[in-house]
C-alpha cells in the first residue's frame, strides 16, 4: 500500500508540474498566471475537485508518443465560488501550448456534460495555441464537440469564458457562444486569422494587439464583455459576477444580505434632469441611486456607450439594467447599442433575471451608415427582445421618449408590467420643433407663430400626461422615490408567470 501512495503522490507531483518548471516560470515571466493557479484564485480555498489529472494523448504519430505529460494541457474539475458549484476548465499553455487534442476536449465535454446534469454554470479559461497540429482532423472534431455542447447549454446554465493567453482559428468559436467573455489587457488576444495571414492574403500589417487585443475587442467588435489589467483582476471580477447569476434557468437568481432601505428616498433625483431639454445628464447616477448599496456590475462598458447594461441588486435580488445615457450621441439608438442591448435583455430573459429599463431616448440615430449597416433589423433585435420576454419588466421614463425608439425601450405595448415615467418625461412622436416645422410647415418663416406653435405642442405632448391618460404609463412618479416604487414594483412581480405560445424556436432578425 505504502508503495502505491508513494506512486500517486509522485505521479500528483508530476501532474501538477504540467510541462515543468522552466515553462512554468516562462508562463510567470509574461505576467501570466499557470492553470492551475488560476483555478485556484477563482474558487473557494480547498473547493477544487479535480477530474481526470492523468488523462494523457493518444496520438503516435511525429514522435508524440515519447510525450505523453498527464492532464494533456487542460485542467477540468468543479469547486464552489462563496459556495455556490460552478464547473471549470482551464487550458495550461505550459503544455504542448495548451493546444487542443482529442483527449484535452474530450475532458472539457466530459464537465459540460455534468454541469447541464447537475444544472451550474461553467467556467472556460483560454489559454491555446489552437488545434494540436500533430492530431490533425481529430483535434478539429474535438472542437467541434465542445461547439455543440455551448449550443446545447446555451439559456441552460450560465457560460462564462476568460482569455488569458492567446485564443485563435477555430478555437475562437467556443468562447463566442458563451453569455459573457473576458480578456486580459495586453497578455490575451482572439482573432480567426493571426496577423501573418491576414499580412499574405491582404497586404494590412497589423499587430495580434491591434487586430484581436482586449482593447479592440471591447471598445470596436463587442467580442468581449470586460477587459481588466491582470490575471488576478478578471478572476476577482468573475467571482463577483458568479454572485448576480442563478445557477442554471431553472433556478432563481440569488438573493444577498441587504444593508439598504427598499424606501430609500433620494433628494438630489428631483434635480438630475436639467432645465434646458438639451443639456446632458448621466445616467449612471440614477442607476447607482436605485441599486442596493450603489453596486452597478456594468456589462461591456466600452462599446456602444449610449446605452448602459448591467446588473444591481434591489432587496438583496439580481435585476438587469438597460438604460439609455444621454451623455453620449444623446441617448440615441443606433446598430451598436440595439445588439448590446438585444443581447443582454435575451440573457436576463432566458435565466429569469428581472429586467429594469431607464429611458431617456430621443429616436434612432439618422445617417446613411447607419442605414446602410441595416439598423432597421439590428433595432428590430432589441424590439423583438423585449417582446418576447416573459420576466418582470419595469420601466422609468426620465425625459425624452420619442418615437419608435419609445416603443422599442420596454413600453406598456411590448408587454411592460409597470411603465412609470418622471413629471419631466416627454413622450411624443418627435421633439416639438420638428413636430411643429412639418404640422404647420405653411408658417415657417414666421418665428414667432412657429414659436407659438411649438410652446402649445410642448403643452400638448411635452409630458408624460397624454400618454398617462391612456393608460401607457401607469403613474408619474417622483424622481426622489424612485428606488422605492421601482423595489416595491418588482416585489410585486415576484410571482409573475407569463408564457409564450408554443413553438420549436422563434426567428429573432439576425
């Protein structure tokens, strides 16, 4: 007995080594962390079970068979984060580059499988040079096995991907599947083709930092969720957005300890708005304001930042914020922020994270690029998913809400549980200047009947009583109550079952 504890402690030691100690420092000396120390940082202390540590290649062919290194380039096991079991894989770059062979994806498809089974969220840290080239099509089956189980979780259990190191080619596409990706600034890059090959077929000379870095990734393509400074950061900030998930779309997003009043009043709301209708505001106040301790996780901060998306809590449960920010191109919709927003609004939906919508919107943002970029379809994404999802939905009205872009953001029309709207809330088909030039366009040049006209359409529709009148809105309340009506409104939906008619899949405008 004694001889076989010696063994497998031997043989532990070895593992844990993956492709030993000088590429181990090597991995140290370009500011990145090993495998296994970053599963360790992302879970509880001593949470880590581990599957499958002397798994090793099968692959004879180039001399492969006189390096056969145990875990064969992926750690993969499950752990707790504060307690709560979420299943990972972290690829070792220190082996064979963290390449994937037939055996590498076969462990990461074999924890896939059991956190759909046993209904956790699973965690992919990155960190390959792609295909294991000496295993040719059978590593490109290994992807392709792990693809279908993204799509077979994908609105099952949350997927979470870290880059941490180079994700490349076909590699990828695993990543693009999951609900949030998260790089590392300057260490981690993903891109189809590398800079050689995009230089041979199209003459651009392009860094892999310019062409697939964190930077371009969050701020031009939308790829990424979240670019943080270091290792240790994106893992710090994982945990912390484990913390708003539910486990699996059967369960409930958790709920926390909360050391703030639900009735919370807030003074200085009565003066965000300012007076003149043109002056911007930001947003971000009001949503701090309204969250549980002022805590706002901001999903993909840097892209598309006219419209805000994230979590808070209220009562101590996850809600998801959409919010428009008038700081930037005044709020308007465009291509970018209804695929930010569509995206988001479908991931609360499907985990049944109740979802908190601000309006401050003046229309979709006019030009020929962003006509010819198709924002009619990439509107009707956002249009389509807030139609179609059945969590509870609230939504404020700060000030402007015109036009089709007041459809669009969560209106009493797409199915809103409560629409409430602030007194300075403007609800129209336009401004009231461009109202009044096309009612009355047989009085421009008369200033000071235009001005008359637009001061009584102002009196008209400048206000959210019309649309309160109907029943659009279902009260006007004070700005300085805000996070309490909002806490009460979703303690009230907290019950909510609303389905959708039968169907295989809807047909979202792709």
């Amino acid at each position: 007995m004694k001889d076989v504890d010696t063994q497998l402690a031997e043989r532990r030691d070895q593992a844990q080594l993956g492709g030993g100690q000088r590429r181990i420092d090597a991995q140290h000396g370009k500011g990145k962390l090993t495998a296994r120390e970053r599963v360790e940082l992302l879970l509880d202390e001593g949470s880590f079970e581990e599957f499958d540590m002397f798994v090793a290649h099968r692959c004879t062919d180039f001399g492969m068979e006189k390096q056969r290194p145990a875990g064969d380039g992926v750690i993969t096991g499950w752990g707790t984060i504060n307690g709560r079991m979420v299943y990972v894989f972290s690829q070792d770059f220190t082996v064979f580059g963290g390449s994937l062979s037939e055996t590498h994806a076969q462990k990461i498809c074999k924890i896939m499988d059991m956190a759909m089974q046993n209904g956790a969220p699973i965690i992919g840290i990155n960190d390959s040079g792609g295909a294991r080239i000496q295993e040719g099509v059978a590593s490109l089956a290994g992807y392709a096995e792990v693809f279908q189980r993204n799509i077979m979780a994908s609105g099952v259990v949350p997927q979470i991907s870290l880059i941490m190191g180079p994700c490349a080619g076909g590699a990828v596409y695993s990543p693009a599947m999951t609900d949030f990706i998260f790089m590392v600034k300057d260490t981690s890059y993903m891109f189809v083709t590398g800079p050689d090959v995009v230089k041979t077929v199209t003459n651009e000379v392009v860094t892999a930092e310019e062409l697939g870095g964190a930077s371009t990734h969050t701020k031009k393509s939308s790829v990424a969720d979240g670019a943080f400074e270091n290792d240790v950061e994106s893992l710090t900030e994982v945990r912390r957005l484990v913390d708003f998930l539910p486990l699996n779309n059967r369960g409930k997003p958790p709920v926390r300890p909360f050391f703030d009043a639900p009735d919370r009043i807030e003074e200085s709301l009565d003066t965000l708005i300012p007076e003149n209708t043109n002056t911007p505001y930001n947003m971000k106040e009001l949503i701090h304001k309204i969250g549980d301790e002022g805590d706002f996780y901001e999903i993909q901060e840097d892209f598309a930042k006219n419209i805000i998306t994230g979590f808070i809590r209220l009562e101590g449960s996850t809600v998801g914020v959409v919010a428009n920010q008038p700081m930037v191109l005044a709020g308007c919709l465009d291509i970018d922020s209804s695929r930010k927003a569509a995206r988001f609004v479908r991931f609360c939906d499907a985990f049944e994270i109740p979802i908190l919508t601000l309006v401050d919107v003046p229309g979709f943002l006019p030009g020929t690029s962003q006509e010819y970029g198709g924002v009619i379809k990439h509107g009707a994404k956002l249009l389509f998913a807030y139609g179609e999802a059945t969590v509870p939905k609230v939504t404020v009205i700060t000030r402007k809400a015109y036009g089709g872009a007041y459809d669009v953001m969560a209106s009493k029309h797409l199915r809103g549980d409560f629409n409430y709207a602030w007194p300075t809330a403007e609800i129209a088909v336009m401004g009231a200047k461009g109202a009044t030039e096309i009612i009355h366009r047989g009085d421009i040049g008369n200033d000071e009947k235009i001005a008359a006209h637009t001061a009584d359409y102002e009196a008209r529709f400048a206000n959210p009583f019309v649309a309160a009148e109907r029943g659009f809105i279902d009260e006007i309340i004070h700005p300085r109550s805000t996070r309490k009506r909002v806490a009460r409104a979703f303690a009230s939906l907290r019950n909510k079952k609303l389905e959708n008619p039968w169907k295989k899949h809807d047909n979202i405008p792709l």
